[in-house]
C-alpha cells in the first residue's frame, strides 16, 4: 500500500519526494520487517522514536490520555522535525 501511494504520488508531483514517519509497533519483529520492506524500496523513513525525545520511556507524556493517539506536543515536535530536517535539507 506505501509502495503504491509513493507511485502514486510520484506520478501526480514530479518533483515531489515521499517519506514515511515509522511509528514503534508492540511486535519488534514486524516493526524491522517493515521497516527493512521501506528501506529495500528506498522510501525516506524516519522514525518516530528518533523524532520524539525519549520516546519508548515516557511515551505517555506524547500521548492524549485514556486514547492513546499523538498529542499536541507528539504534532509540534514532528512538525518541526518535518520542517527542519526534510522540508528545509530539501534546498541543502
């Protein structure tokens, strides 16, 4: 499904580049499958846990309560990621 969204993509945005933000999964073995599927297609991954401080120790602290989803803090802090590390290397 990524592989066809990044054709996809690539055939309406030329010039457009496709990343993937790699979120841990509670089965290491299928998180490493996956993200050796992504890389072996060279699609940019970056993971989540690269992205957030500390993620896999205080995960909660980037989690709205009782649902687990990213809170505000989890968006800000990927959207400066998104920002500072593929939109501005992008004209490097």
């Amino acid at each position: 499904m990524i592989n066809v969204s990044k054709e996809m993509a690539q055939k309406e945005f030329k010039s457009a580049e496709f990343h993937v933000l790699l979120w841990p999964d509670n089965d290491a073995n299928l998180y490493q499958t996956v993200l050796g599927e992504l890389r072996k297609k060279n699609i940019h991954v970056h993971l989540i846990t690269d992205i957030l401080e500390n993620y896999q120790k205080v995960q909660t602290h980037y989690e709205i309560s009782h649902d687990g989803h990213p809170n505000a803090l989890a968006r800000r802090k990927i959207a400066e990621y998104v920002i500072d590390e593929i939109l501005n290397n992008k004209t490097k």
